[in-house]
C-alpha cells in the first residue's frame, strides 16, 4: 500500500494503519424538541467510498458530524474500529479529517500557512517534514502554483482542493466530505470527483462523502445511503440504487417537473 508517511518520523500513536471500519449504531438526534436524526445504523467498510445522499435539510451533514465526532448522539452510538470519535484520541489515532463544505479556510493564511498550521500547532512531525507534507499534498492536487496565495485570491474549485489537501497533510485513514461538489462547474465537479476516487486507490482510505449531486454519488460510490427526513430509507451499490423503485427514492434521484401540479402553492394573479 501506498502511503503519504515518510519513513523518517511515525508519531507512535499512528502506528497503527489498519483498515478503519465506521459503525453507526441506532443513532438520534434531537436538537430540543426538534427530532433530526432517527435511529440511523449502518457500517462503512475499511477502504470504500461511502456516499450519503438526501434532500436538504435530511441530516446528511449532522450525520457527518457525528462520525467525525463533533456531536454526541442524543441516542445510539458511533464508533470508529471500536473507538469514540468523539475522543480526541480517536480522532488523532486515526487522523480522521473532515472537508467541510465551505472549505474553512483562514482568509488572513496563505494556502501553505492553512496548510501548516495543524500539524505545526499539534507537533504532528518535524517542521521540515511539515513543509515536506504541505508540498506532496499540493503537488497530488496539482496546486503547487497556489503555495503563497490567499484563499480570497482563488477560484471555488481551487478552495475545494485546497480544503482536500489539507486533510492530506494529516496523511489520514479516514476522509468526511461535506458537499465537496457545491458550488462548482460540471468540469470542476468532475475532477474533485476523479480527486476523491484516486485517494482511495492510491492510499487505501475510508471515505464518507456526504452530497446530494447524484452524478458524483454514482460515479464514485461503492455503496450509497438515502437518507429521508432524518431516517435511513436505504444502502445500496449505485447498480441496486438504479434498480430501487420506492416513490420517494425515485422523486429525489428523477424529478420530475409538472407543470399541470406544480409542487408549490399556485401563485396569487396579480391584478394590478
Ligand atoms: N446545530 C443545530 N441546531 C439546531 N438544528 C440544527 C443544527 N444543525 C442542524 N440542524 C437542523 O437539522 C436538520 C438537518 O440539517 P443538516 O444535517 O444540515 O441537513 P443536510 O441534509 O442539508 O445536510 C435541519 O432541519 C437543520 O435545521
Ligand atoms: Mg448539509
């Protein structure tokens, strides 16, 4: 297996690089009296790509939280090859990172300063082997050109990419994706999504890649979960998900536009 590890330095609380399997166990969320999330389980395998799809508003990116361990479960339980994400023993053992959809860059940080700053603040390696990281990584995402720009200097697709190399730099084992397509072109959606497949092959991680871009999901996905209001409708292979006939499931991957019924109220006529 290929890996992003230079031999020089292996803080021993990575040693560690067994495949990671995620469990989600009957998991809810309340968040006062509203119910977002009900009694969700499903496992993700070592080393598949993982798709969550469903409207907006359907839980997707606090289901996502909650595996990257930034939410506690009002019920059931997350574990990661066992283990609490919510620990931040966890989350370091496995150098779980998480790409969020906005990208969080810091706007006053060059791109390598956005870069260096965790591993740096954390100790993670020797700063000569930071600059090393930060360097392989954006040369895996074809980015070198960008090392001393700001992030208000760059395109959206360039801040995705950004925003996935800096989870590289953890040389992680397992990658979230919050909507890691939004906001891009079909050209650039695509390449995120070439992106995305090749960390897999090439470093053998978990990835969990929440979106509702049905083009991605298909193209990428070893399985895809559909969540609904909150509830797991399924988890399917994009073959299988093709195949499903459930009325909701097709709504959301073909709507249909019908102008005869109109899914909003019939607009007031104006009479001025
Ligand atoms: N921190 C929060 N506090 C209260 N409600 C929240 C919080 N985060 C999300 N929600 C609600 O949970 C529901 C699901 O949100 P979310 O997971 O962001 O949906 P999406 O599937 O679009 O990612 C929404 O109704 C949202 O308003
Ligand atoms: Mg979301």
């Amino acid at each position: 297996m290929a890996s992003l590890r230079s031999k020089s330095f292996s803080p021993p609380v990575r040693d560690d690089r067994s495949p990671v399997r995620i469990s989600v166990s009957g998991l809810g969320k309340s968040y006062g009296a509203q119910g977002v999330l009900h009694d969700i389980s499903l496992e993700v395998k070592p080393g598949e790509i993982f798709v969550i799809m469903g409207p907006s508003g359907s839980g997707k990116s606090v289901l996502l939280r909650h595996i990257a361990g930034l939410e506690l479960p009002s019920a059931g339980t997350v574990a990661i090859n066992g283990q609490d994400p919510s620990l931040p023993d966890t989350r370091d053992r496995f150098a779980l990172a998480l790409v969020f959809q906005s990208g969080a860059l810091f706007n006053s940080l060059s791109v390598y300063e956005n870069l260096a700053l965790y591993p740096l603040e954390h100790r993670l390696c020797p700063k000569p082997e930071i600059r090393e990281r930060v360097m392989r990584a954006l040369r895996i995402l074809s980015i070198e050109n960008a090392v001393h720009k700001l992030p208000a200097e760059l395109s959206g697709g360039m801040k995705k990419r950004v925003a996935i190399a800096r989870a590289l730099v953890m040389e992680p084992q397992v990658i979230l994706y919050d909507e890691p397509t939004s906001e891009l072109d079909p050209v650039m959606a695509a390449t995120i999504a070439e992106i995305i497949a090749t960390l897999k092959e090439q470093f053998s991680v978990t990835s969990v890649v929440v979106s509702h871009d049905r083009d991605l999901a298909f193209a990428i996905a070893d399985r895809i979960a559909v969540l609904h209001q909150g509830r797991l409708l399924t988890v399917q292979t994009p073959a299988e998900l093709r195949e499903n006939r459930d009325p909701i499931i097709r709504e959301f991957l073909q709507p249909s536009i019908n102008l005869q019924e109109p899914r909003f109220k019939k607009l007031e006529a104006n009479h001025d």
